[in-house]
C-alpha cells in the first residue's frame, strides 16, 4: 500500500498552460517557496540533498511536493536521476531502487513521477496525449550540445510509436540568455554542431571602468590606436533546446518556455551561478493518473 502523509501547507508550483488541459496528466515546476528547509533561505522547499541540508528535510519537502503536484495524499514514487550533464534517457516501468545514471527519463506507466533536479540548467517534459506517455528531461549546455531533448522525442517514438506532431512540450524555468555568460570555446563547440548556432549567442561589450578612465594607458600601434575590448558572450539556452524540438517534428504551436529566469529570480527560484553554488535544488516532474 501506497505510504500516507500528513496534509501539508500548499506550495507554489509553476504549471505548463498546455499541459494543464490533459485531466489524465501530473505536471509541476517546484519553486524555492514554503518548504521545510532551514538551509537555502530558511522555509525553504528544497528538493535536493544538498551538503548544506538536512536529508529529512528534503524528504519531508519531496513527501509535500509530490502530494500538492498529484493531488492525493498517497505518495507515488519518485523516480529521480544522479545527472552527469549527459544524453541518456531512461526508460522505466516501475520504480527502482538503484540510483540510475543519466538525464532523461520515460514512461507510459501510471502512478509514477518522474522527476529532474535544476538550479540553473532547464528542465523540459514531453508529452504525448495519443499514447498517453510522457518523459522530463534535464539540459544544461553540455545536454543541449548532446541534444538530449531531440534524441528523447527520437526514444518516445521507438519505446511508444510516438509521432513527433503529437507531442507537447514545456520548457521550465533556467538561466536565461540575459544572464547565461559562456566563454569562446562553448560556442565554438555549437558552432561546430549546429547551423543555426550564430542565433543562440550574443556579445556584449565588457565595460572597463579603468580604461575609461585612463585610456592612455591602453593605446596601442595598431589602428584604430586602441586595443579591443573583450567582449561577454552570452547563450540562449532556451532557443536552443526549443530549435531541437522543432527539428524534431514538434510544431511551434505545441512547445512552451517559462519566461522566468533563475538568475533573475533567487527570490522565487533556485540559482547556482547567482548564489555561487550554495543553493538548493527545484524539481520539474511528470506522471500520468491511473
């Protein structure tokens, strides 16, 4: 029998629009809000375990996650990863307690939540409302380089006859390209597997408040009389993963990305760049009713 909890305060969870018209369908973005956790804040809801806290109090946080995100007081399992910023995905029938390396995950079982952990890197569900089958997966920039997100469309159709025009996807709340700094060799590495990879970096021009100042001291014998200035390139990691799912076969009209930037928003959201790597960690997860 399924464990029972105590019911719990609501917390804040963040909802796909499109999603949220499948009835048959569990989906949610944790935010950072009304948890049990004294690290990351204080009352926070962090989800993963994390040096800095406590591991009763991400089990309480994941117990109260899962129930407000199902809606029952029953706990269904939760199907996690150990994520290595890689291209594999899993698929799964049941829950499993071997730790499963990787950064996808599959299902058309009912009853289980799958989930990825995030504090900067997007997460991004797939679901397909034919054969009712849904996957999560987890993309950083090393995932995106991978295309993690194309070959999970690609894992959908084999595991479940999956037609990519079917499919509904929502990107999650991550770092956005106002705040996503990477240096030269990250683009070079896009720009050497992707045509449209000119789209997904911009370059702003780093201020030197020393050099405006003195400027004297940074003229060189080289036309125009001064030395360039570095520039700041930044990646736009959302169009990158949404350009792989319209590779993939997904209209437009079915792919749907968070505006909300984790950076942006340490308020409401985790951030490992924005809080120096000591942050908790959010969940997006997906399941299917029974």
């Amino acid at each position: 029998m399924p464990k029972r909890i105590p019911k719990q305060h609501k917390l804040n969870i963040l909802r796909a629009t499109n999603l949220s018209k499948l009835p048959w369908l569990v989906h949610g973005f944790s935010t950072r809000l009304s948890g049990s956790s004294r690290a990351h804040g204080g009352r926070a809801l962090n989800l993963g375990f994390t040096p800095d806290d406590s591991k009763a109090a991400v089990e309480r946080n994941r117990a109260a996650f899962s129930r407000e995100v199902t809606t029952s007081r029953d706990l269904w399992p939760l199907v996690t990863l150990r994520q290595v910023h890689s291209d594999t995905i899993h698929f799964v029938e049941a829950s499993t307690k071997s730790q499963l390396l990787g950064d996808g995950i599959i299902t058309s079982t009912p009853a289980l939540l799958l989930a990825i952990q995030t504090a900067d890197c997007l997460p991004i569900i797939l679901v397909d409302p034919k054969r009712r089958a849904v996957g999560v997966f987890h993309a950083g920039w090393r995932g995106t380089l991978k295309r993690i997100v194309e070959k999970g469309v690609g894992e959908m159709r084999r595991r479940f006859g999956t037609r990519p025009g079917d499919l509904k996807a929502a990107i999650g709340p991550g770092i956005h390209d106002c705040c996503y700094q990477v240096g030269k060799e990250v683009r070079e590495q896009f720009e050497s597997q992707f045509a449209y990879a000119a789209k997904l970096f911009r370059e702003v021009e780093d201020l030197d408040p020393v050099r405006d100042k003195y400027p004297m001291l940074f003229l060189t014998a080289r036309p125009p009389g001064h030395s360039e200035l570095p520039k700041k390139i930044f990646l736009d990691l959302v169009e990158a993963n949404r350009q792989q799912l319209l590779a993939a076969g997904i209209p437009a009209k079915n792919i749907e990305a968070s505006s909300l930037c984790t950076s942006c928003h340490t308020d409401l959201l985790f951030s490992y760049r924005a809080e120096k790597g000591r942050t908790g960690r959010m969940m997006a997860v997906v399941g299917i009713r029974a």
